[in-house]
C-alpha cells in the first residue's frame, strides 16, 4: 500500500460501491458521472487508497478559482478508524495547496452529525453559511423531493 494517488477513469465502480457503502449517495446523485467529470476536468481530481487493487479510501478534490472543495470522503467500512480518514483529508489539503487553492471547505449533510466532530478535530469550523442549491434538470429535482 502506498499514499493517496489520483484515481484514473476505470476505478469509478470501486469508487462508487465506496461511496453507496459510505452512505454519501442520494437517489439524485450520480456516483459513477460525479467520479468521471472529476477525474477528467482540469481543476479536481479523485484521490484514491489502493492496497492490492482494493480501494480502501478516496477524496474528491477540487478549486474553482477561488476555493478548494473537498467532497466523497469515504473509507471501507473494515478500515474505518485506522486514521484513514485523516490521511484522507492531509492527500485532499496537500492537493488543494499546490493547486493554489487558499482556502478549503466541505459541506456535511444536517443528518450526519457523526462525522461533524471528525472534521473539528482536524480544524474545521462552522462558516455560518447557508448552502443554497437548484437543480437544472428537472427529473433530478423530481428524484430529491421524493427522497427528502
């Protein structure tokens, strides 16, 4: 097993069944499109943890000019609490500081209080923002209000 390394397009299925393991996908997400569009645009990429062809943990990373964003923290269930996640994190803010990114946050759903004080812990804090939020396609919207 070595670090984090930027995932290439094949790894998508892992990553996904990683994330719907995590319980970070919602019936309106696209896991497997979210991975692709990272891996291939120019400013993000999907860090992954492989140990023998298994994907242990990944982050998706990201800056849009102004920010780094950091999204689809998982770790496999087995590895949980081995600080995995904390390597995790430690891969996405080295990324986001040689891409210039000044500053980086993250966004927690209101029904995952448990992972809350993971993020405290490495220095995080409330921004006392409100994310707001529309979708464009209207099958999409159609999906979330039915899931919420």
């Amino acid at each position: 097993m070595t670090g984090f390394v930027p995932l290439a397009p094949d790894h998508a299925p892992a990553a996904a069944a990683l994330w719907e393991e995590a319980g970070l996908v919602r019936p309106w997400n696209d896991p497997r499109g979210d991975f692709l569009r990272a891996v291939q645009g120019g400013t993000s990429a999907v860090l992954g943890l492989l140990d023998g062809g298994e994907l242990l943990a990944t982050a998706m990373v990201g800056t849009d000019g102004h920010r780094g964003w950091v999204y689809y923290v998982a770790v496999a269930a087995s590895r949980q609490g081995t600080g995995l996640g904390r390597a995790a994190m430690e891969a996405a803010e080295a990324w986001l500081r040689e891409a210039g990114a000044p500053k980086v946050q993250l966004m927690v759903r209101s029904t995952n209080e448990r992972v809350l004080g993971f993020y405290e812990r490495l220095g995080y804090a409330d921004q006392s923002t409100s994310v707001l939020g529309k979708f464009l396609d209207p099958e999409l919207e159609a999906l979330r209000r039915r899931g919420a």
